[in-house]
C-alpha cells in the first residue's frame, strides 16, 4: 500500500514505542518511503506533535473510551492519539479527515477496531476538549504537567529551579518545533549564496558565527552539516586553538569532534592540531566516521574504548566532556525523552558524570582548559556535578567571569561563567556548561 503522512507516522510511534529516537525514526522512514515535501512536514508535525502531547492525549482518552489503554494494541491506540491530536491540535485539518484517517489506520491492523476508534473521535468532537483542573486544587506543577503535556516531576524541578513564568515559558517551547540548524563549511556568506544557488533557504543563526537556520530542506553537502546551534556554542566555549591537541572524551555522534577539528586546524610553523576523540559505545566510531567525512576533516584519531582505558600518556590543552545525560533540553526535537526519564535517573546519571569529569581532567595539561558540557536543564546532572569536582579538586579553577570568551558567547553566560542556552530564551537547544581550568 502506498505510504502517505498519517501511515509514515504510525510506522515511526510504533518504532519509537519500541526503542528508538524519533528523529532518527522518522528521518530513516521520510528516506524510505520518499514521501513530498508537504507530506513529509506533515509527517514529522505528526510524529513530534503526538509524541509532545501524549500526556494530556491519553488523559482525553481514557475519558472518551471505555476500555483501558493498557488493553488496546499499539497501532490501535496510537491511530487514537494521531486523529485526537489533529482534532486539539491542528486548525488546518478538517476534522473528517483525522477521524477517517484514523479509522483507515486502525482497519489496516486490526479490522475490527476500526469502530471503536471512530466511537473515540467522534465523540472527542461532540464533547470538545476537556476542561483543565483547578491549580489551587491539584496544585501548579499537576495543572502544568496536563496542560503543556510534561511528566509531573520535572515540571516540579524546574518550578524549583526557575520559578513558575520561566518554567511555563520553557514548557510550552519544548512544545514547539526545533528548526534545522547546520554549520558553514566555507564563510558564512558564502554558503549563504552556495545554498541559495542550490534552492536551499537559510539565514543566519542569532549566536554561532557558523550557525545557519534553513528554512526548508535541500542539498546542503559540501557547504554546510547539520549541527544544532548550542552544540557549535560548547566548541567555541571550548576554544580550541590552532595547533593545540584536544580530547574529546564522549565523542559520538561527532559534531562537536568534527568542529573542534576544524578549529584547531593548522598552527603556527604549519603544525596541525590534532583531535583525540574517544567513545565505546556501540556503533560510535561509523558514526564519528560519517560525520567528520560530511565535514572534510582528517586531523582526528578516534579510538573505541572509554576513558579509562585510552592508552597515552599525553596531555591535552583542551579536553571537552560532552556528559552523557538525560537529554531534557532537547525535547523539541526528541520528546518522547520526558516519558522515557524518571527522578532516579538523574541521580545514577550524576554519579557516572563525575566520574568522566574526574577521569578526564587527569588529561588535562598545566594551564589547559577543561570543558564539562551536557543538553539537559536539571541542576543535578549540571552545577551540582561541576560544584562537587572543584571541591574536591583544588588544582582547578574557575573564573567569576569569562573574559576569554567570543563575543557571541557572552550574552550566554552567567555570573560564573558557566554557558546556559534555553529554548524559550535563545531558540536553541537547553545546554549547559563549565569551563575549568588547571593551574
């Protein structure tokens, strides 16, 4: 049967439900099944949507039907949750065409469920949206969780951390989609024209020096990769010069490793810099491969094994530990990451983050920078991690302010000196990062 939008997006849930990420979901099935343009974004306003929104979709559901949700098979409920979605959340699809799109979904893998789900819908548009409940009665973070659709105990955290306008700011942001971002691979101007040329819209990214935003998709091989605008912030906080060697501690997927590389580039007496990049997770190193050949780099040394057990006996002058973390600043473009975390992950998380924090700085040079780095928002996994090291490790400091930074970083920083980009405040992904350095 011939693919279209709303079949593309069961078949990514359904992955997704599974195990996998949906950018990486979607993006092998767009390629699989050659959808258009316009199928293709709506697709992918499905897959993201849906997934965003599931908290306040199931709480609607399980209202409307009389069976549990945890009794109906999967193609089944998510044909649901898409056809309520385009009827809460999308003004331009007409509300026969959710429910029979819905209906079709759920004929095609179970025939005779195919009433039931039109019962759902049709009732959701007879009934309208539920009603919200009452904060003085449940309590701000049980209304906020429901209404922008994020698990309770991570509202409540950033209600702790950032008070309730920033969190209701940074809520409904992660409920926006992310733009795609790519970094020049020639002068910005230049690839600006190149992509022009090739039918590729864009325009200059607000920090990055090489960030661009395109705003539709097309060739972009040779002038620019993709590369998320924060992530391109933590390289340039790192700050690697020509010449100098850097360790990348947790490499995969590559980006940072592949504009570090590029940044160190050739040194003064024509001595290239050189990147030591390291990760041992499975498939990292075709991975870090692909990358750094889309981004025409050959000054890298990748070496599959951890931390621990890299073999030199060399120092580096700048060493970025890229955290692996619970990714809750990029929830644009992965949301299904706030159901997949719960509160005692980040506990487990923190604990294998000082650990590389630790192992890593004994790679430090004398007077060499150290740069610590995650995408999630949660205290624990960021200060918390960086405070504990530098009281435990006298032979590192940290500056009240960060003069050494570019300019395109300094409206990014805080007292000091730690680098905090926000969706709902700079567009881009939720970072984090410390730059340390050994005395």
């Amino acid at each position: 049967m011939k693919a279209d939008s709303r079949s593309v997006a069961l078949e990514v849930l359904l992955r997704v439900n599974a195990g996998a990420f949906s950018d990486a979901a979607l993006s092998r099935q767009l390629e699989l099944d050659q959808l258009d343009r316009r199928d293709s974004a709506l697709a992918t306003l499905l897959v993201y949507g849906s997934l965003a929104w599931r908290l306040a979709l199931d709480h609607e559901i399980k209202m409307l039907s009389d069976r549990k949700l945890s009794a109906m098979d999967a193609p089944v409920l998510e044909a649901i949750r898409l056809g309520l979605f385009q009827l809460r959340y999308l003004d331009r699809v007409p509300e026969w065409a959710a429910v029979n799109s819905s209906v079709d979904l759920a004929r095609r893998h179970q025939r005779r469920a195919a009433g039931m789900v039109n019962a759902v819908l049709r009732r959701a548009i007879r009934q309208g949206p539920p009603a919200l409940p009452d904060a003085a009665r449940v309590g701000a973070a049980a209304r906020l969780s429901l209404e922008y659709s994020h698990p309770q105990w991570l509202v409540q955290a950033w209600l702790d951390q950032l008070g309730e306008d920033e969190t209701v700011a940074l809520l409904a942001a992660n409920n926006t989609a992310a733009p795609t971002v790519l970094r020049c691979l020639l002068p910005r101007e230049q690839a600006l024209a190149e992509l022009t040329a090739r039918g590729v819209e864009a325009t200059a990214a607000p920090y990055a020096p090489d960030a661009l935003l395109a705003l539709n998709t097309g060739d972009w091989s040779g002038i620019a990769v993709s590369q998320g605008e924060a992530s391109q912030l933590v390289v340039l906080y790192l700050d690697p010069r020509p010449g100098q060697r850097v360790l990348d501690a947790c490499a995969a997927p590559g980006g940072k490793t592949a504009y570090a590389a590029c940044l160190a580039g050739q040194g003064p007496g024509g001595q290239n810099g050189h990147v030591i990049a390291v990760d041992p997770a499975r498939g990292a190193r075709s991975r870090v491969a692909s990358t750094l050949e889309a981004s025409g780099q050959d000054n890298v040394e990748f070496h599959a094994c951890s931390l621990q057990q890299l073999d030199t006996d060399d120092d580096f002058d700048a060493v970025l530990v890229d955290a692996p973390c619970s990714g809750l600043g990029t929830l644009r473009q992965n949301p299904e990451i706030r159901w997949r975390r719960q509160p005692s992950d980040l506990a487990d998380l923190a604990a294998r983050q000082a650990e590389l924090l630790q192992l890593a700085a004994e790679c430090v040079a004398p007077g060499g920078v150290l740069v610590y780095s995650t995408c999630t928002l949660v205290d624990a996994e960021n200060d918390a991690v960086v405070d504990r090291f530098l009281a435990e490790n006298d032979d590192f400091t940290e500056p009240v302010a960060n003069d050494e930074a570019a300019a395109c970083l300094q409206p990014l920083l805080d007292a000091r000196g730690r680098l905090r980009t926000f969706p709902h405040l700079h567009g881009c992904d939720g970072f984090f990062a410390a730059r340390l350095r050994r005395r």
